[in-house]
C-alpha cells in the first residue's frame, strides 16, 4: 500500500504569537501524530515554529519588532528541541523533522548548529517572513546554507508570499533563489498564493515543487480577494468555493510537483486583522474529492521524490 505523506507541518510553540494574542501558537508532536492516526497519514514533515526564542518576544508582542537576542543564534534551541522530542514520542519514527533557518543572520553559528543535527533531520526549512529576513539573502552571505543542502543532498521547503509589504518571502525571489541552486530540491509552499504564472514558472523548473499548505485558508481568502492571495488579474482561473476543484487546478499545472500538505495547525489563523478557522479533519476531507491518482501524487509521488530526488529524470 503507498505510503502517504503530509509535507508541511509545525511542532513547538511560539511565545512571541502567544503574548501577541494570535492564535495558533503551539503544538505537540503527539497531537500531530494523533491526527495522522485519525486520517491515515502514514508519515509527516514537520518543523519549528517560526518566531524562535533567540528572538525578544516581549518586543515582538509589545512593538511588533524583531530583535534578535545577545550572543544567541536563529533556531538555536528549537531544531535539536523538535529532534529530542521526536524521539521521545515517536516511536515508529513517522515524523521527517526539518531544520529551520534564518537565510541572513548569524550564519556560520546556524552551519555548525545544523552541522550537528544531520544525522537526524531530513532537510531545511524557511520561513522568512516572520523573522524579517530577506530570502533573496541566500544568494549573498546565505548562499553556504544552501550549499549545505546541495551537499547533503537535503530538500528545502521555503515559505512564500506575494502581499506587497512583504519584502522577505516574494515568490518571485524564491523562484530566482531556486534557479541559483539548480541541485538542490525546493519545496515553494502555499501553491504560490494561486499566482497562474508563478505556478507556470515553477512547472517548468526541475528542482521545485510546491505544496499546497493551509488550503482551505487560502480558498476563503481568495473568494473574498484577501491581499496575501494573488489579485484577480494573476490568480489561477478556479471556483474557489470548491477547494478540491481548486487542486485538481493547480494538479494540471505541476502534475508530480504537486504535494500534499496541511500546515498543521496553522490551517487556522487568527490575528490582528484575519480570522480562518479550519481544521485537519477539514483539509483531509478535501482529498476525498479528488480522483484516486491525483491523490496518490499529491500524497505519495510528489512528496516521496521531494524528499528523497526524483527516479525518472532524463
């Protein structure tokens, strides 16, 4: 039977969104392996939240500043936390923890932290927006972090973004930061914000993939033109009150580069401005409306050669 995989996912918690009043702001790698049981999830990709404690949480709450800690390194305690503790309470080893990563600060310190943890992560995660560090930094003074990837031969899942205030996580930086490093796997997450060309564009790139994180979000959003979707003129031709139709949509685009993903828990989000609420039982049910072999390459083919390099390139 074909093993299938949720490719996006959080363990931990986040004081900083705790003492902002946003909400999710935690969660147990018990409390994502109980929703893979209920669902027949046979295995996840998971990670750290995405504001870590290296960073000054009372700024960030009080301020909505980012500041980074004196004598602390981005991710410092969260990677090798989200490790023990997947081995404390997963047993069958299901869990497929990634490390996070800061693509602009404190570089050389997160090299020989993530140096220490190979044995034991199956690849890299960023998520630049929270931390106000530029993806486009991983050309410049980042660019040994991606180099890392290449030589373990780890995938990389970015975070993405198309609202216009967002100077960190551009879709389009990601897809430039892709092209740079044509040997290593990229996950580009949240099937792009529904942008038709993106999607286009990363079809047509062999080393990126894309995810389809927070999904149900994402389709509310879009019907009432949210800014972090793309704008009409740019978004994916779909009905957005059918979110199943919607996949098979951006399916007909990347085809095996397209992957299942819940973002779990952040398939809710409540915060000063945005309130979705939606739950795991809720994006798995979606799958229930897909033909049987867009499901299996959503859940299966896709993520098994995200993760381990795809078999049938020429």
């Amino acid at each position: 039977m074909a093993i299938r995989y949720d490719v996006h996912t959080h363990v931990g918690l986040d004081f900083g969104f705790f003492l902002r009043g946003w909400w999710p702001y935690a969660c147990t790698a018990q409390e994502l392996l109980a929703h893979m049981d209920a669902h027949h999830i046979d295995r996840a990709v998971c990670f750290p939240f995405t504001l870590p404690s290296a960073f000054d949480s009372q700024a960030f709450a009080t301020r909505g500043q980012i500041e980074l800690q004196p004598g602390r390194i981005p991710f410092d305690r969260e990677n090798g936390l989200l490790v023990q503790e997947v081995r404390r309470i997963d047993a069958d080893r299901r869990l497929m923890p990634l490390a996070m990563f800061d693509p602009l600060r404190e570089i050389d310190g997160q090299l020989r932290i993530l140096h220490t943890l190979v044995e034991d992560i199956a690849g890299l995660k960023v998520q630049s927006t929270t931390i106000e560090s530029p993806i486009h930094a991983l050309l410049a003074g980042g660019r040994e972090l991606m180099a890392l990837a290449e030589q373990l031969d780890l995938p990389v899942l970015m975070h993405t973004a198309v609202l216009p205030g967002d100077r960190w996580a551009q879709v389009a930086d990601c897809l430039e930061v892709a092209g740079a490093f044509p040997k290593v796997r990229f996950n580009l997450a949240h099937s792009l914000r529904f942008h038709a060309g993106f999607l286009r564009q990363a079809a047509a790139m062999d080393n990126v993939w894309v995810d389809c994180a927070a999904h149900l979000a994402h389709c509310e959003l879009a019907r009432v033109d949210g800014p972090v979707i793309a704008a009409k003129g740019d978004r994916l031709d779909a009905d957005y009150s059918k979110p199943a139709q919607v996949l098979k949509a951006v399916h007909a685009i990347l085809g095996d580069r397209y992957m299942w993903g819940s973002d779990n828990p952040f398939m809710s989000w409540c915060d000063d401005s945005i309130r979705v609420i939606h739950s795991y039982d809720d994006e798995v049910a979606v799958l229930a409306g897909l033909p049987e072999h867009v499901r299996t390459s959503m859940c299966t083919t896709g993520p098994e050669n995200w993760l381990t390099g795809r078999k049938d390139r020429p």
